[in-house]
C-alpha cells in the first residue's frame, strides 16, 4: 500500500515518506499570475515586462527561446503594439531575425515602447522637487529653468509636462526671463 502511495504522490508531484520532493521542481506547480494584455501603452511596458518575465522563470524555464518568444508575442495585442508584433513575427518568419534568448525580445519591447517611462520618471522627480522644496539646496536660475523647459518640450511634445515644470517653477519663484 504504502508504494501505490508513493507512487500516486510521485505522480503528483508530491512529497514521499521521509518528507523529501517527489516528481517536478516546486516552482512548477505554483500558481503564477500570466501578463494583463499589452496594448502598447509606454507607461505599461515595465509591468508587462515584469510579468513576463516571473512567469516565464517559474513556468516556462523550460522551454526553448522559440517557444518562450512566441508566448510574451500571444499576450502582445492591440494598439500600436499590433503593428510591432506584426513585424517581429514577419522577421522571425523570414530568419532576418532571432533571439537568442526571450530577454532580447524583452529588450526589444521596452525599447520600442519604454519611451513614455522616461516622460514619468522626469515627472516624478519635478513633483520630487516641488513636494521637497529645493533639491540640494540650489535655486534655479532663469537660464537653468529654461534649459528645463527645453529638455521637458522634446519629450514628444507632452504640453501637460511643460506646464507642470512651469507651475513648479513658479511655485518656487524662479524667474522665465
């Protein structure tokens, strides 16, 4: 009896008599939360990244780079990131490209959709500053100020961040002339 036991648990990958793991790593049967569905959305990428990437070590260690590609690809879907998708599986197809490992395609991604974290990261630390008074002890000149307001209008030209850099400058009384 006790060997039919051992064997059904074997099977399960259970645990055996002395208390010692039978059958398949631990991290396999866990449950692991699969990716929300990207979109394309910048301010997205960096959590579908993530994702991907914990379910892929704990579920899919496994698997060949194609197979792990081809998987982050099925949770890639509407938007803009269609069109990317489309493309990289049009490259895939014809050999003009391949990965040697799914965080290459992972790399592509962020690259090609990451651009709006740097926008929140920039906004993030101008509300830093604004929350926390002056940062280092410096006050902005006028001419640091528009250098700012330079450097915030080249992120493809997001009117709201531009604003909020002037309202946290004049809150600070920093003078635009």
């Amino acid at each position: 009896m006790q060997v039919q036991i051992q064997a059904l648990l074997a099977a399960q990958g259970g645990v055996g008599v002395a208390g010692e793991m039978i059958g398949h790593n631990m991290g396999s049967h866990m449950e692991v939360a699969k990716p929300a569905i990207f979109n394309g959305e910048a301010a997205k990428v960096g959590g579908f990244i993530t994702a991907c990437r914990l379910f892929l070590r704990m579920k899919l260690r496994g698997s060949t780079v194609e197979e792990q590609v081809q998987w982050v690809l099925s949770y890639v879907q509407g938007g803009s990131a269609d069109v990317w998708k489309e493309n990289v599986m049009e490259e895939l197809e014809a050999g003009e490209v391949e990965y040697e490992s799914v965080e290459e395609l992972l790399t592509s991604l962020r690259k090609e959709f990451g651009r709006g974290e740097e926008e929140l990261v920039k906004a993030a630390e101008l509300r830093k500053i604004e929350q926390g008074g002056r940062m280092s002890g410096t006050v902005h000149t006028g001419v640091e100020v528009r250098r700012m307001n330079s450097e915030m209008s080249g992120l493809v030209e997001r009117p709201w961040l531009q604003l909020m850099c002037c309202a946290i400058c004049l809150l600070r009384g920093c003078n635009f002339r």
